[in-house]
C-alpha cells in the first residue's frame, strides 16, 4: 500500500474517532504520530490500519433507495 492509502485510511478514520475502543484510540494516535513524521508504515502497521478502517467505513447499502428511483426496465413505455 501507498503513502496516499495511508493517508486516506487515516482521513477516512477521523470522523469514526469517537467510537473507537481505548486500544484502537491508542493505536490510531499512534498512526497519526507517525504519518506526521511522514513515515511509510511497515506491512504489518498497513494491516492494522486496513482492519480498522474496514471495521469502521461500512459501505452503503444502496438498495435500500431502489424504491424511490424507476429502473429502466420497468417501463411500459413501448413505442413501435
């Protein structure tokens, strides 16, 4: 992974700060510390961050506005 993934994950994570466990606070201030020093993190650093950024940004589910939108193939509309 990049400087820029690091940087993004780490971005990405500040608005979910507040729910964090007392560990994962721990470790993403550390995170922060070093991504001031602009350091590159090491691989096993990169997976720690990767598990908490997915265990924080969950994906929208988008079906669930399916209903206020018309799908293409729902038309009548037959023009011959």
């Amino acid at each position: 992974m990049s400087y820029r993934d690091q940087k993004k994950y780490l971005e990405d994570l500040k608005k979910f700060e507040r729910n964090f466990t007392g560990k994962e606070q721990d470790e993403y201030k550390m995170f922060i510390k070093r991504q001031k020093d602009d350091e590159d993190f090491d691989s096993v650093s990169m997976k720690r961050l990767k598990e908490l950024y997915d265990k924080y940004n969950k994906p929208v589910d988008l079906s669930k506005y399916d209903k206020f939108f018309k799908k293409n193939g729902d038309s009548k509309n037959h023009s011959n």
